[in-house]
C-alpha cells in the first residue's frame, strides 16, 4: 500500500525552514519522519477556527435513566437531512417528524459512514467500519462472527423484531441476526412501501407491554425511482412532459446529469419527486409515532430517526448515491428522544453512527467488550476523527476532523481538504491545509486497517445474486 503525504502542490517557508511538501507514495517523508509541529505550523490561514466542545447534552437523560427502555429505530433510505424542516427547509415536507424533535436532541452534524445502504447500515448497527466488515460491493454478506446491536440486546432480555424495505438490508446479507422476528417489504423500483412497512411495525408495537423491545423501522421510498404521491404533490406540469424523462432507467438518467444535459428545470421537478416520497414517508412515520406516544412506555422510551446516507441533485455534478463522499450523501439527520429529555436541544457536536452502539449500551448498563469502532456520544469531541468510504464505482475516504473534512479518491490518487463550518457545501477545495499531516497520518492508519478487514473476508460469505435480483438493483440503479 503506498503511503500517503501532505503534499498539495506547494513549497512553504518558515524563517530558516524550507518544508517541500512531496507527493503520494515513494519515500514520503511525513509517512514516518517529518515532524508534525512544522506541518501544523504552515498555512495557518487555511485552518478554521477550532471548534468549541459542547457540554454534556445527553446529562438529562442519563440523570433520569430508566431501567430497559424500549429502543425504536427508524431510518429513512436516501435523506437528505436538508430536506427536513427541522434541519431548516422550507418545504413542508416532514411535519410529524418535526414534532418528535420538540423533546429530542437534533445533531447538526452527524455522519453516515457510507454513501450507500448496506455498508452504511452495517456501520450502524454493528459500530464497526465498512471494510473493517470486509464490505466492498454486494457479493458477500457481513460475517457471522460480526456481533450486531439486536444481539446484544436480545442476550439481555429484550425481544428484538425488524421490518425493512431494501434487500441490502435483508437476510441475504445477514441483516437477520439477532432479531426475533424480520419482515421484509422489499420490492423493485416502482415499489411503494412504506404503508407495509408501518401497518407491520404498529402490530409489534401492540406488544411492548410484553417486554422490553427494540424494533427497527427501514422506509425505503424515498430512494430512486421517484414518485409523486397525490396527497403529497410539490410540484407543477414537468418539463418536456411528454416523454416523462424522469422515469427512465437511472444508468441513462445519471450519464444525463454527469454530461450537463439535465437542465434545472428538470432538477427542480426531481426535488418536487423527491420531496413529495418524504412527505409521504413522514406521513406512515407519523401513524407510528402517534401509536408509540398512545403507549404508556413511550416517556421512558429511546426514540431515533435517521438515514442511512442521503441524495445528490447535480450539487457536485452527479444525480443519486454511492460513488462520493460529500455531504448531501453522508451528512445525515439524527434525531433521538431520550427519556428525561423535556424540549428541544440541538447539538453541532460531530458525531458518526458507529457512535450510537456503544452509546445505548452504556445507557441500558449492557457492557461492550468487543472491538468497536465508535464511542460514546458524550465523548466524542472534535479532535477524534470520524471516518467514511465508498469502493463501488470509486474508492473514495474521508476524515472528518476539527470542522475539516479530508478526502482522498485512490484510484485518482488526490487528496482535497474541505472547511465545513465556512464551506458546508464543499463547493471550494483547499490543496493544503495546516492540519493535512495529522488528517494524513489517521487516512493512512485506517487504510492499513482496512486493508486487513478486506483482506480477511471468508469464501463462506460470498452470496449468489440471482438474475432477478440483479435486475432489481440494475432499475434501483446499483448496477451499470
């Protein structure tokens, strides 16, 4: 594996020291020798300010923990946080998920660790990295020696039950273990599902006096293809109607959006699509929080709503998911309700799913004595790096650390810098950066890391994908 530097392209100069700042591989220095206090010493004027550390939000809640909560996660395929209006849109697009933020912590800044399903949800619900878990494409499904957040419940005392609406967060990639019970509603593209996925979660609600419980909720349809709902319509007669463009196979309608050819018109009634499968979404999510709040164990109830990574419309050039790693796709809504948390609080500290594993385990008192790529959320400060990848279509890493993001695209063999509190958008790339050697030092640790995990897949995990279902993931738009 070559080694990577913090070379960008440059020469800086301080007093008698010349730093020469040296490309990708070779003898690179800053790979073993260079000190770092010279690195962290140049361009200070690219270096944003440092983020203040937050006290303690989640003090209420642990002050008033109640023993065996019931646990209830909902996650959203495909959302894109700024398309909430509790993260400040302007559409009403997520009314009912607005209101469970008025006795929740909203973070501003929490990161999926993929840009699409199955490594993203892996991350979530095992706190452990994608290729830690060996996960490049979809041909193999998570070990079973993986240790998965129902488990660990379910050997505790609680009943553990899923309802999921996407195949790469099915059985056949081993999203089954540890559940009591796990229905799935997967379908094709023109799938819709969400009603299912709700009437089937309101049945194992009627059940929570029996136990503690922990349910996962997956919506899917927000995701490609998308549809207009009637009762939830945003938008007016499309461009170029007649040919109804927007239903065209999503290979033909994403080479469209890469060679320039989707005007804004047509990105604008995309967004209408897509805000309306939101809505609709937040309508069933609605129905199941309105069951969950007629329980009598809803105060002493953990309640979190998130997505497994977002959506792109041309911000970066490209339409949908998977093969970057910029914010619309990986910066993503999370949502908890928290017993004794009695208004809204909001957080800007920087945290990562791989955080919330650990984080319910410590407050149900469940012991974490496995290796965990996450922490607590109350620990997590800004100077820890929060790391996310992608190898499908690209090889593209990411280090989010101190209000800066790193990324590194291997096949291209470059490494960006982005200010997130002065650039949130990535609109603007930085070549350097007085930070870089550190951020390199922790991208070069992880890729060792994640070389070991790839490198350690068994031949038992390799899966079989079926025509059908590669036809499937062709219309959902995963295959080429």
């Amino acid at each position: 594996m070559r080694c990577l530097s913090a070379r960008y392209g440059a020469v800086a100069q301080l007093g008698e020291h010349h730093v020469r700042n040296v490309g990708v591989g070779g003898s690179n220095p800053l790979c073993s020798t260079i000190p770092l206090l010279v690195v962290a010493c140049f361009l200070t004027s690219c270096l944003p300010p440092a983020a203040t550390e937050e006290s303690n939000e989640l003090a209420p809640a642990w002050a008033s923990r109640v023993e065996k909560p019931n646990v209830v996660l909902i996650v959203v395929d495909t959302l894109r946080k700024d398309h909430l209006g509790c993260y400040g849109y302007d559409r009403r697009t997520s009314s009912n998920i607005d209101r469970l933020t008025d006795s929740s912590i909203v973070y501003e800044n929490a990161f999926s660790q993929a840009p699409w399903t199955l490594p993203a949800m892996a991350a979530l619900l095992t706190s452990r990295y994608p290729s830690e878990l060996g996960i490049q494409g979809f041909n193999k499904r998570i070990p079973e020696s993986e240790i998965f957040l129902p488990e660990l419940l379910a050997a505790h005392g609680y009943a553990t039950h899923a309802v999921v609406s996407h195949d790469f967060v099915g059985a056949k990639w081993g999203f089954d273990q540890g559940f009591d019970s796990f229905e799935s509603f997967a379908g094709g593209h023109r799938t819709i599902s969400s009603e299912k996925v709700t009437q089937a979660a309101l049945r194992i609600v009627d059940r929570f006096d029996e136990g503690p419980t922990f349910l996962f909720v997956h919506y899917f349809d927000p995701h490609f293809l998308y549809i207009e709902h009637p009762d939830h319509r945003l938008s007016d007669t499309p461009p170029d109607a007649e040919s109804e463009w927007w239903a065209m196979t999503f290979k033909k309608l994403r080479a469209q959006a890469r060679a320039g050819k989707l005007s804004s018109e047509q990105r604008d009634y995309l967004l209408a699509l897509y805000d309306s499968e939101i809505a609709f979404t937040d309508q069933q999510i609605g129905r199941l929080l309105d069951q969950l709040e007629s329980t009598d164990r809803f105060a002493d109830s953990i309640v979190i709503v998130t997505a497994d990574h977002g959506e792109e419309f041309l911000d970066h050039g490209g339409l949908g998911h998977t093969s970057t790693t910029f914010n619309e796709l990986i910066n993503v809504p999370l949502i908890i309700k928290w017993p004794g948390i009695a208004e809204p609080v909001r957080s800007t500290r920087y945290v990562a799913h791989v955080d919330l594993l650990p984080t319910l385990l410590d407050y149900i008192g469940i012991p974490v004595d496995h290796e965990v790529a996450g922490m607590h959320l109350r620990e997590r400060t800004s100077d820890a790096p929060i790391f996310s990848e992608t190898r499908r279509y690209t090889k593209v890493l990411a280090v989010i650390k101190d209000g800066v993001k790193l990324v590194y695209d291997e096949q291209r063999d470059r490494v960006q810098f982005f200010d997130l509190q002065a650039d949130p958008e990535e609109q603007q790339a930085l070549p350097e950066l007085a930070t870089g050697g550190q951020m390199i030092e922790e991208l070069n640790a992880y890729r060792r890391r994640a070389a070991q995990g790839l490198a350690g897949v068994a031949p038992e995990d390799e899966i079989e994908i079926t025509t059908e279902e590669l036809e499937k993931l062709k219309a959902l738009g995963y295959v080429d």
